[in-house]
C-alpha cells in the first residue's frame, strides 16, 4: 500500500479492544485521533492510560459526535455487538470502519432492511466497512484460499479450533457452559449460535472457490470433567462441563465440503474420554483434495498468557487492514472485494 498516514480511531476498549488501541498507538503509519468508550470510568481519560501506554494526548469520550469531529480515516470498531445507527453515523460522515464482527462478512446475509441503510450510509460518506477477523476471518477465508489454491479438487476442507481457556479470569465463562450439569446444556441454543457466527465466514469462503453451498448444519456436544479443575477463575466440580466442540458444517449437495470445528476446554481430562491433539491452542487444517494437506498452526503461549496472545490475534487483522478498508468501494466490503493483505511491520 501507500506510503499515506492514516487518522485512526479506536471504538472499544475492552479485552481485544486495549490491544487493537496500544497497535494503533505503536504502528508507524497511523496518528491516532480518537477513542470511544461505554465507561464513564473510562471517559475523560487518556488513552495511553487506557491500555498501557504513555499519554497521547488523546482522551477517550463516550460521545459519537466527538469521534466525528476529530474526523479520522479510519475507525476500528470493536463493541461487543454492532448499533446500526453508530454504524451509519460514521459511515455518512465519511469514517471507514475495520471491525472483526462477524455479522459483515457476507453483506448478502444480513438483515435486507439494515444492509440497506449501511449501504446507503457509505454511498453518502463515501466510506467502506469490512470485518476483518480471525476466527472467522483469516482461519476461515484467507487460510483456506491460499492453501486451496494448490488444489484442482475439493472434496472437503476442515477447520480445528483447540482453545485451552483454562488461564482465563472471566465470569463469562459460566455464559461459555463451563462448570454447568452437561444434561442441562443448551446444545441447540449453542449450535445455533456458534452457526451464526461462523455461517457468513463459510458462505464468503465457498463463493470464493464457486463450489456456493445449499445449507449450513450446525451440531454440539459437551465433555464432563473427570475430576475437579483448577483455573484462574476459580474450581470447578468434576462432573461439570469441561469442554464443548461445536461442528458448523456447509453441505453441497448433500455432502459436507466445508467444516469449522470450535473445541474450547478448561480440562482435556474427561468422562468419558475424547481424543485431543497434541497442540493446547491452535488450528489445524485438513484439506481433502487432489493435494492432500494436513495443516497444524500452534499457538506457543501457555494458557496463563493466552489473554494477551488473543486479544493481539484478534486485534492485528482489523488494524493492519486500514489502508485497505480506506481504498475499498463505499458500501460493506467483503474479503473478497480486497487484494492480499499486507501488515507494515516496519
């Protein structure tokens, strides 16, 4: 990309929020302008106070209009879930967003009546959105293009997630099923989730290989901690959920072709037993094809430090995308519409 300086905002200042805030501080070609936050605690405050940085003279504000005004190129936008009417706001006044929301990889998946009105927003800004994510994002779309560009047939390209969250200090793991009676589980409402989050990611991907998928099935189970297990959020009984896999699975003609595995556990000791692969944190990729491949990507952090590993993980991809986002056509941008990206790592 060009050698331009970009003014860039950071919206969130949550878990990936602080390290997607201390990237734009530190990276070479971004001038920070901006920082939104939902705390008043945190409003008024600096925002190298707010992730571990010296002061930048930029102070944090809760106010939309404020962002506006400092008029950056770019926001990267990391709320918990997006506010269609924020979304709009930036993109009439001319604001780019890279998120890593996954409710934006497919445009064609959303909701008619919202596309429409984010649509509309960045023809009258001339600005783009795009969800540039990890997972999904690059384990579900740029990994699998790349490795699948060896191939001349595709009979089916499966996706692992291993997550040790043991080191984890959340109360949203008890939301995650962990510590619960596994009878109790809410298999469906889970499937079905975990289906919407990845489901979009999938569909991008196979429009990519125009190999267009006829469903997508989603099924879930959970595994029972053999005895108690000790985390950094505390204890939990044995007998309690431990672990949960989720298997997204996109068919084409009745077959599966596509498959995103999500497995996160606290405990690899369970009743009864399942078969876990050596890498505590990581991907492995398997494509079923004329070039057989068999992919393991490990992460090297322990789960003590897989707190800070991921929010960089997930915060990197959206921040290197700004130039991207920025040169794209108004309107929501999939990872389709861009070239390759490219991190600076000057």
């Amino acid at each position: 990309m060009s050698e331009k300086r970009y003014r860039v905002a950071q919206w969130g200042t949550g878990h990936s929020g602080s390290a997607a805030l201390r990237a734009l501080i530190d990276h070479p070609g971004y001038d920070l302008v901006g920082v939104y936050v939902y705390s008043d605690k945190k409003a008024g405050r600096d925002a190298g106070e707010l992730c571990g940085r010296e002061p930048t003279g930029v102070v944090a504000t809760s106010n939309i209009e404020d962002i506006v005004a400092a008029k950056p190129d770019c926001v990267v936008y990391m709320p918990i879930t997006y506010d269609v009417d924020d979304v709009c706001r930036l993109l009439e006044s001319g604001v780019n967003i890279s998120t890593l929301l996954e409710h934006f990889h497919a445009p064609e998946r959303l909701d008619p009546g919202v596309r429409q009105r984010i649509e509309a927003a960045g023809r009258r800004g001339g600005a783009s959105l795009s969800s540039m994510g990890t997972s999904p994002g690059f384990v579900t779309e740029a990994l699998p293009v790349a490795l699948t560009s060896l191939q001349r047939r595709l009979d089916c390209l499966t996706i692992r997630e291993y997550a040790d969250i043991s080191g984890r200090n959340s109360p949203e793991m008890l939301s995650m099923l962990f510590g619960g009676d596994p009878a109790a589980a809410q298999l469906a409402g889970v499937a079905e989730s975990t289906q919407e989050h990845y489901g979009s990611s999938l569909h991008v991907l196979a429009k990519a290989l125009s190999i267009p998928l006829d469903e997508i099935t989603a099924t879930a189970r959970v595994g029972a901690a053999k005895t108690p297990v000790k985390t950094a959020a505390g204890t939990f009984d044995a007998g309690t959920v431990a672990a949960w896999e989720i298997e997204v699975t996109g068919l084409r003609a009745g077959k599966p072709v596509l498959r995103m595995i999500p497995t996160w556990y606290i405990s690899t000791d369970l009743d009864p037993a399942w078969d876990f692969p050596f890498l505590e944190n990581g991907w492995r990729v398997v494509v079923e094809g004329d070039v057989p491949l068999d992919v393991l990507i490990r992460f090297t952090f322990s789960s003590e430090e897989e707190k800070n590993n991921v929010g960089y993980g997930n915060a990197s991809r959206p921040v290197n995308a700004i130039p991207y986002v920025c040169a794209s056509p108004p309107g929501i941008v999939s990872s389709l519409d861009m070239p390759q990206l490219i991190a600076n790592l000057s």
